[in-house]
C-alpha cells in the first residue's frame, strides 16, 4: 500500500483496506512477549490472519526478527535472558527496517524494567503502546500506575505521548476508553471498544503485536496503528454484544478479531 495523505473521514475506509492486506499477506509477527500472556497473544495475531512467532531466547532473536514483518517487545516478565533477546532483537530489527512495538508494561517505579524501557526508547521504536501511566513515565513524568494498571487518563498523557514520539521519531498509542495515536503532530482518537476487554489477560498485551502485524502493510505507522485499534477495538464491540463475561468474551473476541469484515470495519469506526 503506498503513502497518502489521510484524514480521520477517510481512515476508517483505509483501516478496512489494512485489514484485507493483513489477511492477504500474513505477515510473521516475532512477539517477545510476557509469559502470562503467550497464547492470548498468538491466538490473536492467528485469528486475525497474521503469523505468530515468540522467538524470545539469545541467539535466535536476533536473526529471526531481522526475516520478520515486525516485532513487539513486551516489557511485562522482562527475566535476564529474556532482556537480551529484547535487546538483540531489536538491534536487528533496526538494521533490517523490520517496524517494532514497544510495550513498557508496569513502568515507572520498578527497577528493572524501568531503565530497560528508557534504553529501548533510545533504539527509537516504530511505535510505542501503553496506558496512560506507563507513557508518561516513560516520558519521565511520573511513576507509573497500579502495577499494569492506569491510574492517569488518556488526556492527561496526551503531553507525554507527544514528547515520547518527538523522543523516537515513531508513533505512541495510549489505551483508555477513548485511544489517542499520536506522532506528535497529528493527534487520532479512536472511541470504539468495551470495558470487557479490560477483564481479559492479555487484552491489551495483544493489541501490541497487532500493532505490529498492521505496521508492515503500509508507510505510514500512525495509519496504521489507528487501522490495528480499529480493528481490535470493533471486535471487543462485536464480542461484547453476545458474551455473558470475561470468559465468554475471551473466545468471542477471538472469533470476532477472525471474522470481522472490512465492510464493518469502515461503518463502525469512530475516528476523529
């Protein structure tokens, strides 16, 4: 797909298009992610069409995220190995042009992760992903929220998610009710999903490696984080209309993330 100029009336017809490119495709998603969240993640990235891949030890990561169409780095159980494979990955990933996600799951005060997830800042990822508490902190304005939980709005880390892109030169999504995508000069809010979706490990841990997923089919990253949290969004929608809870919403979202259609897609989202 080539690089045009879009506004929020006609994103929601591009996200449509990413879509189908993402389900044409398949592109193989190299997901260093945590261990709670392994499976939800590869079931997600499989419903929508992607290929998943967690290749998360030393000597391996490298290599393999330089063949990938992208990568998420997920900060959320960052063990010593595993944070060489972060670090290897993502020096390949730079040398190879493979687009990376950055994840700084429960940044802030901890004190692994936290310094971790500023030395990757620096590697200037393609996209940065998280609640508002874990962007400002990583903007270093704050000491995070509760665990990987928020205790910040979205509004509030508008300023830290401009600074964090101006910082990498990529592109920073903040989850909350209503997402905003930033590169820190265009701003996009994204208002569909449903509060089910944060009662389900690895609910926001996948968008991530979605993200990725939908960063390799076109050139501009802020279009196509916005068309990824469409997408996942509008199926947390669709599985929340027939789940009774969490658990029912779980195998609901997955279905939904397989059989949503572009033409859906470009009628129910709510960009602006």
């Amino acid at each position: 797909m080539s690089r045009v100029t879009r506004t929020p009336s006609n994103l929601p017809t591009f996200a449509a298009e990413a879509l189908e490119e993402v389900r044409r495709s398949s592109p193989l998603v190299h997901s260093i992610t945590n261990s709670v969240v392994v499976n939800f993640t590869a079931n997600a990235l499989l419903a929508l069409g992607a290929a998943p891949a967690m290749v998360d030890i030393p000597d391996e990561a490298g290599p393999f995220a330089s063949i990938a169409s992208g990568l998420l780095v997920n900060l959320g159980t960052p063990h010593a190995e595993q944070r060489e494979a972060m670090r290897e990955a993502v020096a390949a990933a730079n040398t190879a042009g493979t687009p990376w996600v950055l994840d700084p799951v429960a940044i802030g005060a901890l004190p692994v992760r936290t310094p971790l997830a500023f030395e990757l800042r620096s590697a200037r990822p393609t996209v940065v992903r998280g609640n508002a508490s874990e962007i400002i902190a990583l903007a270093g304005a704050g000491a995070g929220g509760r665990g990987v939980d928020s205790s910040d709005s979205v509004d509030d880390a508008l300023e830290a998610a401009r600074a964090v892109a101006a910082a990498t030169g990529g592109v920073v999504a903040v989850s909350g009710p209503v997402d905003v995508i930033t590169d820190g000069d265009r701003v996009v809010r994204i208002a569909n999903g449903d509060a089910l979706l944060t009662k389900v490990t690895g609910g926001g841990c996948a968008l991530g490696s979605v993200i990725a997923a939908f960063a390799s089919v076109d050139a501009d990253r802020l279009d196509t984080t916005v068309a990824a949290v469409a997408v996942y969004t509008i199926a947390a929608e669709i599985a929340a209309a027939e789940a009774r809870g969490p658990g029912s919403f779980a195998v609901a979202f997955l279905d939904a993330l397989a059989n949503v259609t572009p033409a859906e897609i470009a009628s129910r989202a709510v960009i602006s």
